[in-house]
C-alpha cells in the first residue's frame, strides 16, 4: 500500500510505503523514527525524477507489519551533521 494519505490501516504482514520528495545530493535525508516491534523497515532507496546529476526525487521507505496495533512513523527531514531537521511529517499506522 502506498501513501496518498498521511494514515494507513493494515492487517499483520501487509506492508505499506511511504513516499516523500528529497534531494539528497544537498546533504538532507529522511530519516524514520518508528516503533519496531510493530513494523519493520524492510527497505529505503531513491527513485530520481531525471537522469541530471544533483536532481530531486522521491525516498521511499518500504514498511511490514509486524503485529497488531497503533503507532506512527515519524519522518525527520535533516542532515546527519545538523540538530535542526529541516521538516517533519508522521503518519499514522493502524495494525489489525
């Protein structure tokens, strides 16, 4: 499944994905805070918008459910080197 919203529900096993616009050749990268004992990150690349060096693109951030239950992923927006993320976004996440 994947987002159009910032909520998803989803039985145990299903997985979802989120997709969020980033360019990472400025140094910025999502970086998930989530709940592993409900989901797993199974996986995380870039899908560039062109073929341009330094272009943008999207991250995407496949997640399984692990067992029932509410959580939310949280999406931090900032450089590894910085304290300061750039953006925040979360998304809700309903496991039956």
């Amino acid at each position: 499944m994947s987002n159009n919203t910032d909520k998803f529900v989803v039985t145990v096993g299903e997985e979802i994905m989120i997709r969020i616009n980033s360019n990472p050749t400025t140094g910025y990268r999502w970086q998930p805070q989530y709940d592993d004992n409900i989901l797993d990150l199974n996986s995380h690349d870039f899908v560039p918008v062109s073929e341009m060096i330094g272009s943008s693109g999207v991250e995407r951030f496949r997640f399984k459910a692990r067992k029932a239950g509410k959580t939310s992923v949280k999406m931090i927006y900032k450089r590894p080197w910085d304290n300061i993320p750039q953006d925040k976004r979360e998304f809700s996440v309903t496991v039956t």
